[in-house]
C-alpha cells in the first residue's frame, strides 16, 4: 500500500527539474503519509516516477519502488496488493521467467511482459499503477476492477502527470487546476463526485477496471476495459447455493490474510464484521487484534454485540474510544478526503484509523456486502415502490408539501416517501434513495445557476439502460451502487482516512470472483419480505457459536448516523460562522450567497423541512474551497 506521482513528458520541457522534479519530490514529502517507510524518485529523459512505500509485502528494500525489472526495459511504480502474486510467481517461473525479489510488484512486470495489456486480467487485487517501457516508449495505467485504489490524470499536448491524490497536482505551478462545475453540482445532489469526472476540469480518474495505454513515439493514447460487470450480470437463473458463497468469501479473506505483518480486522458487531470475524479466527493461525468504537450515544453505539462477538471467538478486542469532533479533525478529514466528499463519517472513519495505527498496519473490513447482498433499506423500498409509482400520487404529494409547511413534523417523511415514489417515473435508479438534491434544485444554490447537459442523471440512466438488458429493474439499482456510491464514496472513504495514518484496509466482500458469481445470479433479490443479507445470516448462524448466533443474524441493519446539525452548532460552530458568513459567501464564486445564507438560518433555527444534508454538503464543500484557495498548502 502506497502513494504514486509521476510526469511523463510527451516532447522536450525546458527547465524540467525545476518545473517538475522538484516539485515531485516536494509533493512526495508532503504525501508520507500513505507511505512512510521509504521514499523513492526515478528520473530519466523527461519522465519522472515517484513512490511512497508502506511495506506489508516484502518488508525488505528488494521491494522498494520504483521498481525496474532485471532487463532494465521496463520500469512501474505500483499502490496496492496483488493477493495471488504467489500462484502467480509459480505459473509465470515455468513460463521462464526469473525473480530476485519476493514482492509482488515484480510480479506485476512479469506478468505484464507475458501478457501484454491483458495482464489486469491475472490480477486478484487492489491496485492502481504505472508500468514504463523504455524500449517501447509506451506508458500503461491500470485500475484494479472495483475501484479500490485511485488513479488520477492531467493531460495535456506537452506532458501527463499523475498521482494517488488530486491535491498534489497543485505543486506543480504549470498547470491550470479550475473547478468543474458540472462536478460540483454532482456534489450537491449525491454528495460525492462520479468518476471520471473530478473537481477539476482538466484533471480526470482512470476508471475502474480500466487501462490507459499512451504511446510517446505516436503521439497517440488508448483505453480498454479488461473486466466489467455488465459481462455476469443475468448469467445463470438459479440461486447459487449457500456453499458456493461460503467457498467464496472464505477464499477471498484467505488471500487477504497474506502479508508479513499484523492483521487486524474492523468489529462493528454487525452481520459483515462478525462473519469476517468467524472466518478470520479459523484462517488467521494466531489470536486476532479486533477494533471496536464505543459511542456514548446508546442509539449508534454496537460495543455490546462486538464483545460477545470477540468473546465467543476469542479476539482480542480493543475498544477505541474517538478523540473530540474539533475543528482540526475535520479540517484534516476534508484535507485528506481529497475531492469534495459530503459523507460525514469520514470524520470518525478518520479518528478510527488514527487509533488502529497504533496497533498495526492492516485491517479487513466489511465495504461492499451491503451492495452485494442489498443491505440497505433502499433495495427493499424498490421492490415495493416502483409498483406505487404507477399510481397519481401527485395530488397527495402536495397536500404532504402544504402540511408541512405547517410544521407538523411527523408528516415530514411521509412527504419524503411520496416524493420518492414519483420519482421512479424518470428511473434515475438507486440515485432516488441516496441523492440530496435533484440537479435541478441543486442548481439555484450555484451562483451560475443554467442548464445543465453533464448531471449524474444522465449518466447514471446510461449504466441503468445497459443493466436492463439483461437483468431487471431491482437488479439494476444494486448494480449502479456497485459503480458510482461504492467506488465514488465509500471507497474514497475507507482509502483517504487509512491511508491518511498509514493503515491500509482490505475489503474481502469486494472480491471479484464473488462479485462475478453474485451478479450471475437474476435471482438473488428472492429474500424473505423485511429481511436483507439472507446468505450472510445463514452463513453466520453456522459459523458464530450458539451462545450468540441467533442474536447477532436476526440483528437489523444498525446505519451509523452522524449529528451533523448538533457538530455545526457546538464544536464546528466557530468554522461554521465563518464558512457560512455573509463576506465569505459573497466572496465565493460558486455559492449563490443569498439561497445558501437563507439555508444556513433555517439550519440553525431548526425549521422543518430544513435539508441537514445539503447544509452538511455545502458546509464541506466551503470548507474544501478555503483549502483548494490556498493550494492545499503548496506555494507557488
């Protein structure tokens, strides 16, 4: 796990070093963090790579980077973990090639030389990388299938520079970095940014399970898709039987469990956490470090199913207790959270991961089970309300809007179902359930409020249109979670906060061969009317003891809530009056000041129907904007 940056120049740039490797290596040091253990820079004839090593593989200086194979023609700068480099090292030795190192990322060469641009298809991991041949003067970048790991690009007709985080663009004073206003608007109505897009108009993310192959002798860059969901979706008609799973999941936290130091795992006490519990006490061969959070708030706090989680299995449970919501927090959580990033919970994700820090380098947590095996309410709503949406709610949705705006809280959600509900007439997919804002409304809070051609909508209907080729309309909205909400926020979530403190997070549940063999199945939505997870609860009845089984499977999803409102009025409050003052709104060339101000009072006089969400989205973004103004702190 680590941090890449590099610039390859496509023509002659005078003054290069000054330009560009100085500022690289600056940019390098200021990104320690997602690597501290060792630092490497490797320059020649106008490309520059530079690495940021957190050793989990190969603890050795054998697996430093940039990593140049033993021909010397092909040089790669490498952040992730290749899980079945072994299997891989294996197969590829009896294809003659040779090793001198045991790290994964010569591997990653090897298997490139045998394969050409197929050689992602190999690859069980997380990743995000850059392989150089110098004979060739072809350059390849690859993102792993899910999106784990994040690959950012600027290019133009003289260079591409790229990098694990879009901040550190800024220390280089040759290229333009303006905000993408179409993103922004995408920000206020889903909270995050869907990929390729960016923040910035000429900065992009090379997607997930993509390759970007650039020629510098032709002038000339190609991309290619080597794995897409689309292809298993629909595959087979029966449901995969329990065991099948269970031989899946098993596997995947197997090869996730290979590295040359600690590996903890993430304990909410929840259904996911606790099967990975069960499957890492069988497969780890040593007591197991588990994290917990205890929250003084009864309501968010799941501290009581962890213990008799890690009692049932002896773990040894540490219980983190998070430091004060300060104003340095979440000025360091907006700071590392990259792109503008409304999820309130990478505040504590970010204090978590501080704590776990202390302990060890590795985690296995739970992403993606609520995605695969439809965790969320959500999934369940859309079974029933796209039948409700055929009627004309139309009449009854305005007398909820009159009603209130009477003030009659407990009509409130009422309201919010209706709207919902005739919302499916466009068929915006899951977006209905998560979005703050529809584009439209969004738009009056811009300060350039027009027309807009580029809306996550439109984007997401194309995702939605392709899905209902081969699946229906439930399997389309779980689907479209797997490509925008799951690598757009909760993955940025997990990898900016642990990278933030040098902790690397593994996600067993996003392994691609279960995910290949959940989105085979067009049945997989035939669950009991109010209960999720179906395969994950039978699965853990087996697995955890009796003493605690019944209590921990039939446990409803417990969502983690943040009080938003209750930080912005108490210990965010000196930052909120000033992002939300008159003079910095009115100085701010995006916000229109006056929707935002009259938004911002409703906020504090706690009037009904007050959207906390979008208060807590333009809040971040503002405070983002202060950063992105002064360069995230590198001078120019």
């Amino acid at each position: 796990m680590c941090g890449i940056i590099g610039v390859i120049s496509k023509k002659e740039l005078k003054n290069f070093r000054t330009d560009y490797f100085d500022p690289l290596s600056h940019a390098l040091d200021q990104m320690e963090y997602r690597g501290p253990d060792n630092k490497g820079i490797w320059v020649e004839d106008g490309i520059c790579f530079g690495h940021r090593r957190l050793s989990i593989i190969d603890l050795s200086a054998d697996g430093n980077q940039p990593f140049q194979s033993s021909c010397k023609r092909y040089m790669t700068v490498f952040n992730g973990e290749i899980y079945n480099y072994q299997e891989l090292r294996s197969d590829l030795k009896k294809l003659g090639h040779t090793f001198r190192t045991e790290s994964d990322t010569e591997v990653i060469i090897a298997a490139y030389i045998q394969y050409g641009k197929d050689f992602c298809k190999v690859l069980r991991g997380m990743f995000a990388l850059v392989i150089y041949d110098r004979e060739a003067k072809q350059v390849v970048f690859a993102r792993d299938r899910l999106g784990k790991k994040p690959l950012f690009l600027y290019e133009n007709e003289e260079l591409i520079i790229f990098s694990s985080e879009i901040k550190f663009f800024h220390a280089f004073k040759n290229i333009a970095l303006d905000i993408n206003e179409e993103s922004l608007l995408n920000f206020l109505s889903l909270q995050y940014i869907p990929g390729p897009a960016t923040i910035y108009q000429n900065i992009r993310q090379i997607s997930p399970a993509n390759v970007y192959s650039y020629n510098l002798n032709k002038s000339r860059g190609e991309t290619s898709s080597y794995w897409s969901m689309f292809d298993y979706v629909g595959e087979r008609k029966d449901i995969p039987e329990i065991e099948e799973i269970d031989s899946l999941i098993e596997k995947s936290i197997k090869y996730r469990l290979v590295a040359n130091v600690d590996i903890g795992l993430l304990l909410s006490g929840g259904i996911d956490s606790s099967l990975l519990a069960c499957y890492m006490h069988k497969l780890a061969g040593k007591k197991v470090k588990a994290f917990n959070v205890s929250f003084a708030d009864k309501t968010i706090d799941e501290s009581v199913y962890a213990q008799k989680v890690a009692a049932s299995l002896d773990l040894d449970l540490i219980t983190l207790r998070l430091e004060d919501i300060t104003v340095e927090n979440f000025s360091n959580s907006i700071y590392h959270a990259d792109q503008p990033l409304g999820d309130s919970a990478i505040i504590p994700t970010y204090l978590i991961s501080k704590s776990i820090a202390q302990h060890v380098k590795v985690v296995l947590s739970g992403e993606g089970a609520d995605e695969l095996f439809h965790g969320y309410d959500h999934y369940r709503y859309e079974k029933y309300f796209y039948q409700l949406g055929k009627f004309p709610f139309n009449g009854a949705s305005a007398l909820m809007e009159i009603i209130s705006g009477l003030g009659i809280h407990k009509f409130d959600k009422v309201r919010n179902k209706l709207r919902s509900i005739g919302s499916f007439r466009k068929d915006t997919g899951v977006s209905r359930w998560t979005s703050i804002l529809s584009p439209e409304l969004s738009q009056s809070y811009l300060k350039n409020a027009k027309q807009n051609t580029g809306n996550y909508e439109i984007q997401f209907n194309c995702f939605l249109q392709d899905f209902g080729k081969k699946s229906g309309k439930l399997e389309s909205s779980l689907m479209l979670d797997l490509l925008t909400w799951l690598p757009d926020d909760l993955l940025v979530k997990t990898d900016r906060m642990m990278m933030a403190c040098s902790v690397e997070a593994r996600t067993p549940f996003l392994d691609h061969h279960l995910v290949e063999e959940v989105l085979r199945s067009s049945s997989h939505f035939n669950q009991p009317l109010f209960q999720s997870k179906n395969y994950l609860r039978q699965l853990l009845k087996k697995k955890l003891p009796s003493s605690v089984s019944e209590l921990i499977s039939n446990r409803p999803k417990q969502g983690f809530e943040t009080p938003k409102l209750q930080w912005l009025n108490s210990s965010l409050s000196e930052l909120s009056s000033y992002l939300f003052s008159e003079e910095n709104l009115k100085n701010n060339p995006y916000v229109n000041a006056g929707m935002v101000s009259t938004l911002w009072q409703d906020a504090k006089k706690q009037k009904p129907g007050t959207n906390n969400r979008l208060v807590w989205n333009i809040f971040c973004f503002l405070e983002w904007h202060r950063q992105h103004e002064s360069k995230f702190g590198f001078t120019k």
